[in-house]
C-alpha cells in the first residue's frame, strides 16, 4: 500500500505542465507553475507503475488509471487496490481482502494534496536539467531532482521526462533510500474530458466489507 500512496504524491508531478528550470529564479516558477495547475480542473491517465526492490531482487509491474478533479480530488485504480479521496473522505479497498477502509482525509499522512506538492516539491528539491533525449520520435527534457540538506523524506533522487512541446510528464523514476526503483510511465493522458463527482467516491459491493476509522 505505500507504493500506491506513494504514486498519489507522485501523481501532482503530473499536472505539472510548466518546466522546473525555467524562468528567472524559484519563486517565478513556483507562481507560474501555480498559476497554470489553477485552469487544470480534469485530469486523467493510464500509468504504468514498476518496482524494482532492491533487498529481494524482485520486481513487481503495476497497471492502472488515475484521476484528479480540480486538484483536491483523486482515484487511483488498478487491478487489485483502489483508492478515492473526495478531498474530505478517503477510500482504500483491497480486492485481495474484499474490505474497504473509510478514514477522514488527512493532510501531510503521507498522501498529499496536489496543492501541497505544488509548494512542497518546487521548495525541497533542487532541479537540474540532465540531457534532451528523444523517445518514440518526441523530445524530451531530462530533469533530476534532489532533496536540499535540510529535507529528510521517503525520495533519496528522482528523474522526470517532460515532452518539450507540451510540457507534459512522460515518465517518472525515483530511487527511495533502501535503493528500490520505481518507473513510473504515464500515457493517453486527458485534460479535457469532464470528470463526475461520483467517480470521487466508493459504493462498496455485496460482500465487501467496510472499515469506518472516521471520528
């Protein structure tokens, strides 16, 4: 379950349609990056997600389709797990143990807002433009990303591709500091289909059962 939060964070990167290195200084690209994600009201993708772990050798392949409504809103779904946040309430169902788990919304547990990436991301690593590479005919910037000293988190360095057209991620691969790699490719992405507000919620099936943690 940690990996698939972690591509909840992970996730902001892609609404990110405005190149880290850019610009004339942090703050101006932080404050467009800002202003460009605000008419971002729907988004949509498939992801292909693969883990490589470091201590066993062993590699884990994920496939699915994320979500975000008006950057407060998310589902991530793949075949096993799926996991729904309508900004307020939080849904994580495991198809394995046919259970639910319904729990409040809470900010800074590990799955962030894609608000909160916007600010957090932007101030805690430091950005450097790696190569310009191309892929399947398009080109792509080669960024890496690096916490600053005083940042202490689950990403020990990361790499993001950013299609020079359009400024869109393609693929992102981060490294955590047990030394397991995570690749994670996006395609067909959307940022002009509507997205209804019932698909930011979860009606549980007969015989699935629901774990209410709320207060």
């Amino acid at each position: 379950m940690k990996s698939f939060r972690m591509l909840m964070e992970i996730s902001a990167f892609l609404m990110l349609t405005v190149p880290l290195w850019a610009g004339d200084s942090a703050a101006d690209i932080i404050e467009e990056i800002q202003e460009k994600y605000e008419r971002f009201k729907n988004f949509s993708a498939e992801f292909v997600q693969t883990e490589h772990f470091s201590m066993t050798g062993s590699k884990n392949e994920v496939t699915g389709k994320i979500y975000v409504k008006d950057g407060v809103k998310y589902r991530l779904e793949s075949e096993d797990q799926i996991i729904v946040t309508d900004g307020k309430d939080m849904w994580t169902y495991s198809a394995f143990n046919k259970q639910v788990i319904l729990d409040n919304f809470k900010e800074g547990d590990g799955s962030l807002l894609p608000r909160d990436m916007l600010f957090r991301y932007p101030n805690e690593f430091l950005a450097t433009l790696l190569d310009e590479v191309e892929i399947d005919g398009e080109d792509f910037y080669l960024l890496k990303l690096d916490p600053r000293e005083n940042v202490h988190g689950f990403i020990k360095t990361m790499k993001i591709w950013v299609n020079q057209d359009t400024y869109l991620i393609k693929r992102i691969e981060y490294t955590d500091f047990n030394d397991s790699v995570t690749d994670l490719t996006i395609r067909k992405i959307d940022t002009q289909s509507s997205l209804s507000d019932d698909l930011f919620t979860f009606q549980a099936k007969e015989g699935v059962e629901v774990v209410d943690l709320r207060l």
